[in-house]
C-alpha cells in the first residue's frame, strides 16, 4: 500500500462521501460548466487537503465529523481548485497534472470565468448553511494567498528578498492554505478557540515545509512533473539560492544576480548555479530548517490522545518532507 493509500486509511468512507458532495456542490444550469466541472472531478489529485480537514477534524473529536466537515472540505477544494485554474492562466501553462489545463482545452476566458464561479460557490457553500465561522477562516486564507503571489512579483523584479520575507511569501503563499484545512476540520466539530488555533499553527508548519520541499526539487535532477532550474527561470528567489546570496562573496553575489537577471534562459549558466548553491551548502541550509518546520509541527500533535487519526496525520507530515514529487 503506498503512503497516501495509507493515510486515507482512517477516513476511506469520508474521503468516499466527500467526493460525492463535492461534485454536487459545483453543479450548474449551464451545461458547459457541468462539462468542464466533470472534466476537473475526474482529474483529480491527490486531495490531500479535505483529507487534512478530515483527519484533524476526526483527531481533535475522537472519530467524529459532521455535516461542517464536510462542507469544510468541499469549500477548501473549491477554493483551491479555482486558484490552480487561475494560476494555470496568468503562467499560460498548458499542463496540470499530466492532463491539459482548462484553459488549454477551453481558452483563457472560459478558465478565468470558471476560476471566479468556482470561488464563488465555495463562499455560498458557507453562507448559505450559516458557516460564518468557517467562512472567515477560508476568506482569510484567499486574502493571504492572493499578498504571497504579489509580494513574490514584486520581490523578483527587484532580487532583494532576505530569509524573512522568503518565509512571508511561502507562508502566505502555500502554507496558509494548509493551516486553513486544518483549522476548518477542527472548528468543526468543537468549538475551542485554543484548539482551532492549534491546529491551524500545525496546518502552516507543514505548508512552510511543505514549500521548502518543492523549493529543493528544483535542484534535483528526478522525474518530478517540473523541469529543473525552473524556478531560477523564473526569477523565483527560493531558500537554497537565499542562503547562499547572503553568505557568498560580493564578487559571487553579483555573478550570481546577474546571472539570474540576464542569464535565466542560458541552459549552461543554469546549470552553473545550480552547482554553486549545490557546492555552497545552499541545500543543506534549506533541508535543515525544512526538518526544523516539520518537528515543531509533530511537537503540536504531543497531547492528542493516540489514534488511527493522530498516526496518519504524523505519517502525512513526514510524507510532506520524504514525497519524491
């Protein structure tokens, strides 16, 4: 049984009656909606959000969820799956998880407007079942999503991020959206503030480590669905390269910005500072507070009591750091 199989393991039949609610809560008089809505449900992913709303929900209340949970789930996947449709358009990529991407099929303008309808049939989800609660936690999460995306344009054009604002980026950026999962499941299905806040730290411990993880990915050389260097291409500042800006020699640091400026579709410059951070402990750095993330995320998960739940959520933070893509 590979890793995700087994951490599903505990919540097979919520996962089961997830998908099917979830499919219901994008359905549409237009029929072209529906035809693209049954596109993105039968493509999906891993799901590994509703399946932290499930699994935190159900360690925090011995076993049990509710009808909020359930809607907790289908309002964080809506929410994300309109991000990625959106995301898909303004980086005119053409893939998405190894089908094509809705606006590769359906063009620019069909993506963007299912993006917006997909959005809003999260937020009515909650509204209309009075999940204000609920509705709160999400709409923060969309705030902060949409500031990481524009602080990391912003930073790029101008190659100045420091380590504090790289951890503000990814933290709005990625980890806000897992810490909203968790903190959905556990509001609930109980109603401590302290808990909830808990559980939502824990969500944005693993998305900090969660991001990290991607980062080194682009410094490996395996089959992972993103070419490698793709992110010094893009003028990404990510941690490896961070570190190893601020602890270079001046000479190094302007070949390096200058490189990364001028030089970002040389394949044989790339290359070169790929081997730089490499040779520069720009990895070792990055994997060291990566682990440093992901072990104050499990010190959170100390006093639950012990449970299929509580095991498949330490088995899912570890996934995060030891997934091969």
């Amino acid at each position: 049984m590979n890793v995700t199989s087994q951490i599903k393991q505990p919540i097979l039949k919520e996962m089961e009656l997830f998908e099917k609610k979830f499919y219901e809560s994008m359905t549409s008089q237009v029929a072209l909606l529906n035809r693209i809505t049954y596109y993105i449900v039968n493509r999906k992913g891993k799901q590994m959000r509703p399946m932290f709303v499930f699994l935190t929900a159900k360690m925090v209340a011995n076993g049990l969820v509710n009808e909020r949970t359930y809607r907790g789930a289908c309002v964080i996947e809506l929410i994300h799956t309109a991000t990625l449709v959106h995301d898909d358009v303004v980086d005119d990529s053409n893939r998405r998880r190894g089908f094509f991407s809705l606006n590769a099929l359906w063009k620019n303008k069909i993506a963007v407007l299912v993006g917006d309808y997909l959005l809003s049939k999260g937020l009515l989800l909650s509204i209309d079942n009075g999940d204000f609660d609920l509705l709160r936690i999400i709409s923060v999460a969309v705030r902060e999503m949409s500031e990481g995306e524009l602080l990391q344009i912003e930073k790029a054009r101008r190659l100045d991020i420091t380590e504090d604002i790289y951890y503000e980026i990814i933290r709005k950026k990625t980890a806000t959206l897992i810490a909203a999962c968790c903190a959905l499941g556990a509001c609930s299905v109980i109603e401590s503030e302290e808990q909830v806040e808990k559980m939502r730290k824990f969500g944005e411990l693993i998305g900090m480590a969660f991001q990290i993880k991607d980062d080194l990915f682009d410094y490996t050389d395996e089959a992972i669905g993103k070419p490698t260097g793709i992110d010094i291409k893009e003028q990404k500042m990510t941690l490896p390269l961070i570190h190893v800006l601020n602890t270079c020699t001046p000479k190094e640091k302007s070949w390096l910005i200058n490189s990364i400026k001028n030089h970002n579709k040389d394949k044989k410059r790339v290359k070169e500072v790929i081997a730089f951070v490499k040779n520069n402990n720009g990895l070792v750095y990055a994997e060291a507070k990566m682990v440093a993330f992901q072990h104050e995320a499990l010190l959170l998960l100390q006093d639950f009591p012990e449970s299929d739940y509580k095991s498949a959520l330490i088995l899912m933070v570890n996934y995060v750091i030891e997934r091969k893509k």
